[in-house]
C-alpha cells in the first residue's frame, strides 16, 4: 500500500450561539484540520446525546465533543455514556486549540 491514509475527525460542537462561538470554533477547526474534518453542531442537549448514542451503537463514534465552559452537567453525562469521547470545554480560541491539539493527537 503506497497510499497515506488520512483519519476523518467526527466533532460534535454543543453551544447555544449568543456570541457567535459556534462560528468561532467552526472556522478555527476547519482552518486547523482543512478537509479532516467533519462537524455536527446541536442547540440541544438531547440532540446532542441522542447523536453521541447513536453514533457509539452504529461504530461511528465521535472523536471529540466541544462544550461551552459553563457545560459541566453536560460533560459529566457525556464522560458517563461514552468514557472514549474527548470532551473540550473551552470559551476562546487559545484554549480550543491547546485542547483540540491534546485531545485529537
């Protein structure tokens, strides 16, 4: 096998968008990770669960979740139902990229 395979990256975003954060870390991920990258964004945590769940059953599990800093109930229900998911918890872009860095590597 002479090719390189290149591993897409399945990212699941949750944030309500009052800030425009959810356009902030899209850009900054897409930037990063060129065309590596798929990203689901949900405004809702049910969805957000419901798609983790799924994707888990499925053998397509999400690589990473990006949670808003104030999201501590979310991550906890998330490390409980899925332990592999990597969840970054970040409020700038600094800190999203320290994180995703560490967590996708």
């Amino acid at each position: 096998m002479t090719g390189l395979l290149i591993k897409k990256y399945h990212v699941a975003i949750l944030e309500n968008d009052e800030h425009g954060f959810v356009n902030k870390v899209v850009e900054a991920l897409k930037s990063w990770y060129s065309d590596r990258i798929v990203i689901h964004t949900f405004d809702d945590t049910h969805d957000l669960f419901e798609a983790v769940n799924i994707n888990k059953a499925t053998n397509k599990p999400f690589d990473m979740a990006v949670l808003g800093a104030e999201k501590m109930a979310e991550r906890m229900v998330l490390q409980h139902s899925n332990p592999a998911l990597k969840i970054v918890m970040c409020q700038d872009e600094t800190g999203l990229k320290r994180d995703c860095l560490s967590a996708l590597l």
